[in-house]
C-alpha cells in the first residue's frame, strides 16, 4: 500500500465517522458487517481513499501448500520456488479431493504443513504418503514421486533459520518490493508487528528482492498499518467466500483492480472472477 501518513490517518478517521462504533482500534470485520456495507464499498470503490494506491496478495492455502509439494517434487523447497511442475500441482489441488475426499486431502495438507514448520517429524508425514501411493490415479503416481523426495525435505529440515516455505508472507512481500519498485524506485515497507520477521530472515529478502529496509510497528498507533489490515482482512473474506461458492458479485468487482495477477490461486472459476483485468 502506497499511502502517507496524514492520508492513511484521515482513512481511519472517516471510517470511525461513517461506522461510529466505541471500539477502540477497528479491524476488517467491522467493515464486514452488513450493516457497515456502504463503508466498504465507500473503501474499496475507484473514489475511495485508497483506489490505485493498494495492492493485495491472495493465496489459496490448499494451493499454496499444494504448490510446494510440486516444488519439493522438483527438489525445490526454498521459499522463493518457482512453483515446482504447475501442471503436477493443478492435477493434485483438482483430484485430490476427488480421490481421497475433502477430509482425507485436508489431513494430508494439514500434516505437510506440520512437518513444514517443523511442529512434527517427517516421518509421520511420509507415512501418509506411502499409504496414499496405493491410491491408484494421477494422485496415487503423485505421491509415489513425493515418496522419492525424501531427501531434499530432510536438507531443508536441517537448514537452520530457513525462510519459512508454507508462509504467504514470504512471496506476498517479494510481490510488493516488485510492483511498488518498479522505474527502480526504492521501496521500504511498514508492517505490523510479526514474529516471522525476524532480523535475520529481513536480511535474507533484502538479498533476494531491493528492499531497501523493512520497519515494524503496532498497528494501534500506526494508521498506515490499520489501513492495510483493514484491505488484507476484506480482500481475504471476499476472495474466501468467492472460492466456496457464496460470492458477492459487487464486492469482488471492488476488489478486483487491487488483486496482484501472481496471486497464488488453484480454482480456476473463481480466479476468473477475481484476477484483475487485463
């Protein structure tokens, strides 16, 4: 978000004037309130206060997730993966629900993310996997190659202070340094206080992409921060209800030109709806 200080206060304070609620800081759900509609269609419409100054990076989880067991198959795991076999990763986000079921596939994500953030041994994991191989289909021929993947994972597993693979953080602030650095304008960002940010972990992106610095700061003292959390959590909803199939065709429409085209997003029917024209 490219938005001044003195801007990004005044946001705020027509927001708390249209919405008048005694909260003390106010968060996307209370622009997300039927009754509040009018704010956030005020907020997000090509007259509002921060139309061309805000860009938003969505990522399908299950796709995110599903991406990276592409990359891992390709022997890539490093967060700045280009997306493995995109093919591979678009069979299995389409089948997998199909062949294992809804709750079967979430479980497999759900245990590749454990294993990716180090909460639970890879073991457990590729125990799964080789149950899984058994399947029969593009999946089961999917996860017969993940089987054989096992080394570069354990590698990446004993890196120390790796970047997070499984975090969209990651590639969402990579996308903002690339689109607000564009003519090679320096871009230092401002965002709310988080403990992935570590200082060693801004160094490795300052490696990667210009960032010429990286600050943090509480988003209750900081407008520019509330405003970008207010846009993060309704593009977030908007863009979750359109994926499950309860979309509402005006706000997508009002979020449509903040959508950055890299999106991470598997759906196609939805994506259709969402990403940006042209």
């Amino acid at each position: 978000m490219l938005l001044g200080a003195e801007a990004a206060a005044e946001c705020v304070r027509e927001t708390r004037a249209r919405i008048r609620s005694p909260a003390t800081e106010y968060k996307a759900n209370h622009l997300l309130r039927g009754k509040h509609r009018a704010v956030l269609v005020w907020l997000l419409a090509p007259s509002g206060p921060i139309y061309g100054r805000a860009r938003v990076f969505l990522a399908d989880k299950a796709y995110f997730a599903v991406r990276k067991i592409a990359d891992l198959i390709a022997g890539d795991v490093a967060y700045t993966g280009a997306g493995g076999d995109r093919a591979l990763a678009a069979d299995l986000y389409r089948e997998g629900p199909v062949s294992l079921g809804p709750e079967r596939f979430t479980a497999f994500l759900e245990s590749f993310n454990d294993v990716m953030r180090r909460r639970a041994p890879a073991e457990r994991f590729f125990l799964t996997v080789e149950e899984l191989a058994g399947v029969g289909g593009r999946v089961g021929e999917i996860m017969r190659l993940l089987d054989r993947s096992r080394q570069p994972l354990e590698d990446f597993l004993e890196r120390p202070g790796e970047m997070p693979a499984l975090d969209p953080l990651i590639p969402a602030i990579m996308r903002a340094v690339v689109h607000w650095g564009r003519d090679r304008r320096p871009v230092s960002i401002l965002h709310d206080e988080h403990n992935g940010l570590t200082e060693e972990r801004v160094a490795h992106l300052k490696r990667v992409v210009d960032l010429a610095g990286l600050r943090l700061a509480d988003s209750f003292h900081e407008p520019r921060v509330q405003v970008a959390d207010f846009l993060a959590g309704v593009a977030r909803r908007i863009a979750e209800d359109e994926l499950g199939g309860r979309g509402d065709p005006e706000l997508v429409a009002l979020l449509r030109p903040y959508v950055d085209p890299a999106s991470v997003w598997g759906d196609e029917r939805s994506w259709a709806l969402l990403r940006p024209a042209g």
